[in-house]
C-alpha cells in the first residue's frame, strides 16, 4: 500500500514538473540582428578584451598609489585610547618607575606630518610617472586590440565576398555543363566535354562548400571578440574599396612619434625609474617629524583630578632621525635602483628601434598593396572577359572544353585575389594607422 502510494507521489509530481516546464515560453535573444561597422566593431571589442580590462585595472592602482604617495606629505590625524594598570608595591607609581600611577589613563588625538622627507618626495613623483606608464600602456593594449579585430573584421568580410564569387563560378559552371549537353545531343561537341563539365560543376559546388565554411569559422572568431553572447547575429559593412590614398612616409613617421604608446610607456618607464633613485638615495638624508598630542594623559579618566587639577592639555613632539648604519642596505637599494634605470633605458632604445622597423614594414605593406590592386583588378577583369569570348569560341566549335575550364579556374582565382589584394591593403593601412594614432 505504501509503495502504491509513493509511486502516484511520484508520477503527480513528474506530470507537475513537466506541465510547468512547457508553460514556460520559449527565452528568445532579446537583442536582434546588429549591423556593425569597423569603427563600431572596435568600441565593442574594448567590452570583452582581458587585456584592456586589466590595462584599466592597472591604471585604478597606479591613480590609487598616487593618491597614497601624496597624501603622505599631509597630516595624519588619530585617536588614541589607552589605560595602563601597573602592578602596586605601596609606591605612587607602583612597580614601573616609568609609569607615574597604578592607573595612567590616555585618550588623545594625535596629529602626526612628516616635514623633511627626501624619499617621500621622490615617491610621489615616481607614483606620478607609474600612472602615465600605465595609461600608455592601456592604449598600447587598445591598440592591440585594433590589430586583432581588423585582421578578424577584413577576414570575415573577405570570406563573404569568397563566397560570392564560389556562387558566381558555380553559376558559370553550370551554364557550361547546360551547353555542353545541348552541344553534345546536336553532335557538335563529344560526350569527353560533358564530363568535363559535370566534374567543373562539382568541384565549384565543393569550393562553395568551402566558401561558406570560411565564413562560419570567420563569424565565429569575430563574434567571440565582439559578443558575450556567441549566438548572437550580426553583420558587417563591406568597406573593401580601394579609395583611401597612402600618406607620405615622411608624415606617418612624425605621427608615429608623436603618439606612439610605446614610446611614451618605455620614457614614463625611465622617469619612473630616475625617481626610484632619488627616493632611494633619500635613505641617506636625515628626516624630520613633528607629533602634537592633545587630550588627557593622567591618573585619573577626566578633564579635572584631584584639588580640581587640569587633566586636558596638549604636547609638541619634534623627531629628527639621522641615518648612520645599515649594513649597506641603502646603498644596495641605490644601486638596484641604478640597474632599473639602465633597463629602462635599454627598453626606451629598443622601443625607438622597434617603431621604426614596424613603421617600415607597415608602409612598404601598404605601398605593394596598394600598387598591385590595379594588376588584380584588371586581371579580373581580363579573366571575365576570356571566359566570355572562350564560351563563345566553344559554341562555334572553335575551342575545346578545356579551353572553358581553365577560363573558369583562372577567373575564379583572379576574383579571390582582387578581394584579398584589397583586404591586405586595407589591414596595412590600418596598421599604419593604428601605429600613428589615427586609428
């Protein structure tokens, strides 16, 4: 009976369960199909990039170690609260001598600065150079970022038009493999022509295949750069032109020295550096100190103790400290501080160097680019119109089906290489402007 019983328990609460769950409706994406351009694209890749979310993360630090350092020239102020009870043996001050009563009771606030300090100083100005570091070093980051989402945007938009031109052939494949077998049941063409037009029309079907592949792996590469969500649809807009003209070298490379991240890092890294030393040498020069204590330091916890005397009062403290022996240990933080200031020294001339190089590389890029698009282009061009007079050589019994064929392979290849002619161009360029800071 029991068993009967937990068994329709059971089968209630599995038709409950499976009642609520189809009432349920369907969670849609809330946000639709998103159209996006490049500059779009970048905004949204700054959301999802670990390095320049760390990159910001590191300039919260530095501007929080800023703010340290400077509030170390200001004054402290605090409360202090004590009682002391010392062990009695029938004298007034019991058995500490230092203490002036069985019961000393404190309660002050004390006011502590540090006038003279040489290395508190040099601190606050290194503090000040590490967050100019770091903020190069955020739009080094971003600019990192550019990088990776051009080559994933102009990736993307190449396989597209990859798959354009896979359709196209295709389309032209089959036209042929149609007169082909018209030409070969009027006996004009042998039935050798057919089947080289069926295997033509097949391997385009495959390269389409292989297109639209190309694009889902492209999309899904974007998407993780841009979306948190990897379902969610969008496009980009196909900017692949060739309009952009190529400035002079000469301007590019002032540009890129004067807003190039990494330089500005690597010199706010050597800055930073010279500071270190300055606050490391502090260490040999005596500081200055002044506490000022007012509240109440008596036997008695009041403002008045006994025969009405004044408990509440106030004390000046001045405190010089004069360095004399440490085993060495400033003059090893000195020389540690030395060896960072020639390292930084060293990344300065290898940063100097290495724009330099990379703004040769990126503009020798552009500049062959740019000079073979009119080739590709009219090679393209050329492919389609040799197709054209080809086919119309075949139907007149002037040319063989090979002739067609290889009319066909020649301008699918001179399609694909004016578009990826194009994106290359178009990811120098953007190179070269993210180099300058004008991207």
């Amino acid at each position: 009976m029991l068993r009967t019983i937990t068994i329709a328990i059971v089968m209630l609460w599995c038709r409950a369960s499976g009642t609520a769950q189809s009432q349920q409706p369907n969670q849609p994406n809330p946000a639709g199909p998103i159209s996006l351009d490049l500059t779009g694209a970048l905004l949204r890749a700054r959301d999802y990039s670990q390095q320049f979310l760390a990159s910001g993360l590191a300039v919260q630090l530095a501007r929080e170690d800023r703010v340290q350092a400077k509030a170390a020239f200001y004054p402290t102020v605090n409360v202090l609260n004590q009682m002391i009870y010392t062990q009695g043996n029938g004298t007034p001050s019991g058995v500490f001598v230092a203490n002036d009563g069985v019961h000393v009771y404190n309660e002050q606030a004390v006011v502590h600065e540090e006038l003279f300090s040489l290395t508190r100083r040099a601190e606050y100005r290194r503090a000040l150079a590490a967050e100019v570091t770091a903020r190069a070093r955020q739009e080094v980051a971003a600019r990192g970022i550019v990088a990776t989402v051009v080559q994933a945007y102009y990736g993307l938009i190449t396989a597209q038009r990859h798959l354009a031109n896979a359709k196209s052939s295709l389309d032209e494949a089959r036209r042929f493999l149609d007169i082909s077998q018209k030409q070969e049941r009027g006996g004009e063409a042998a039935h050798a022509d057919v089947i080289k037009a069926q295997l033509q029309a097949q391997q385009r079907e495959r390269d389409l295949s292989e297109a639209q592949l190309a694009i889902d792996r492209a999309k899904a590469g974007v998407g993780v750069l841009l979306f948190s969500d990897l379902g969610q649809e969008f496009t980009l807009a196909d900017d692949l032109k060739n309009d952009t003209a190529l400035a002079p070298f000469n301007e590019l490379q002032a540009a890129a020295l004067a807003h190039s991240p990494d330089l500005r890092a690597a010199q706010a890294t050597l800055q930073q550096s010279q500071f270190g030393i300055a606050a490391a040498r502090g260490a040999y020069y005596p500081s200055l100190m002044i506490d000022y204590f007012y509240g109440i330091d008596a036997n008695v916890f009041g403002i008045h103790g006994p025969g009405d005397r004044k408990n509440l009062g106030s004390v000046v403290q001045g405190t010089v400290t004069v360095p004399v022996w440490n085993w060495g240990a400033t003059q090893s933080k000195v020389r540690q501080a030395e060896l960072t200031q020639r390292q930084a020294q060293v990344d300065l001339q290898f940063a100097q160097r290495q724009l330099q190089a990379n703004l040769n590389s990126f503009y020798l890029e552009a500049q062959t680019s740019r000079a073979q698009l009119e080739s590709l282009r009219s090679s393209a061009e050329l492919s389609s119109e040799s197709l054209r007079l080809t086919v119309l050589r075949y139907q007149a019994g002037e040319a063989t089906a090979l002739e067609v064929v290889d009319a066909q392979s020649t301008l699918a290849l001179a399609r694909n290489a004016y578009d990826d002619g194009l994106a290359r161009y178009r990811v120098a360029l953007a190179a070269l402007q993210t180099i300058t800071g004008t991207l």
